[in-house]
C-alpha cells in the first residue's frame, strides 16, 4: 500500500460491544480459577474488573484496568492520519477492551503452558490493602523497589 500510513492499532476497527468483550473476559478468567469477579463502573461504562486468585497460599485481589480515555486519545490522534479511524469514546471503550482480551488470552496461553503462574502475569494489577496496585505504588516511587 504505497503511499498510506498503516494503522498500528490492534483492533482498531472492532465492531464488537464492549460488554460482550468483557463477558469473553471474565469466561477466560473463571476457566483459569479466578473468583468473585466484579465489574468496577464509571458514567455507566464497564471502566475495570476486580477479582480473587487463589494462590493455594492465599486469595490475591487483582483490578484490571480499560484505559478507554487513554485509548480515545491515542484513535483521535491517529484519524488526523487516517480517515478510516473512528475516533469515538464508543469505538475508544470497545477497542481497549478487546485489546485487553487479546492480552488475556495470550497470558492465559502462558499460564496452559507453565511458562508463567497466574500472579505473575497479573502482579502489576495486585491490589494491596489501600486499593492501590502495585504498578501504582511503584510509579509513585519511581519505580524503586527499595527503601
């Protein structure tokens, strides 16, 4: 395609609903042992889903995030290039949760395999007691894991 700007955005072009991706989501999850799943709203839209692993140890408490804003920003960018982009909050909550699916699935690959467990592939999203993950603690700290 001489000429035209490729789009580098998985599923940018998604006609899927949101709220069907999420249900594919929390499928996936339950068939790999996740528990007490719970959708997390903001203005009426699915923003993140939380629930327990059971490490055998102990339930861990995950909150896994759709960044719809951030992928909204980055669709409003990228149609200044390509008119082919819908760049819609809409089109921006459907893309985000079917990348994160796409993710899922992947991970979830991993985990069938034994190349990872369930906690490490999901450790930036553990929530501690504060309700803060633990990407967040560590951004907060510039990413220093001591002191």
């Amino acid at each position: 395609m001489k000429g035209k700007k490729i789009m580098g955005i998985l599923c940018y072009t998604t006609k899927v609903a949101a709220s069907k991706t999420v249900a594919e989501i929390e499928s996936i999850l339950v068939k790999h042992k996740a528990q007490s799943i719970m959708k997390n709203y903001k203005d009426e839209k699915i923003v993140s889903l939380s629930f327990l692993v059971n490490t055998g140890c102990r339930q861990i408490p995950i909150k896994l995030p759709a960044k719809i804003e951030e992928c909204y920003k980055v669709l409003k960018k990228e149609r200044k290039s390509n008119k082919a982009v819908k760049d819609t909050m809409d089109q921006a909550e459907m893309v985000a949760w079917r990348i994160l699916k796409n993710w899922i699935d992947a991970q979830m690959a991993l985990l069938d395999i034994e190349m990872v467990q369930f906690e490490e592939v999901f450790m930036p999203y553990i929530v501690d007691t504060t309700g803060k993950t633990l990407f967040e603690k560590l951004e907060k700290k510039h990413f220093l894991i001591e002191g």
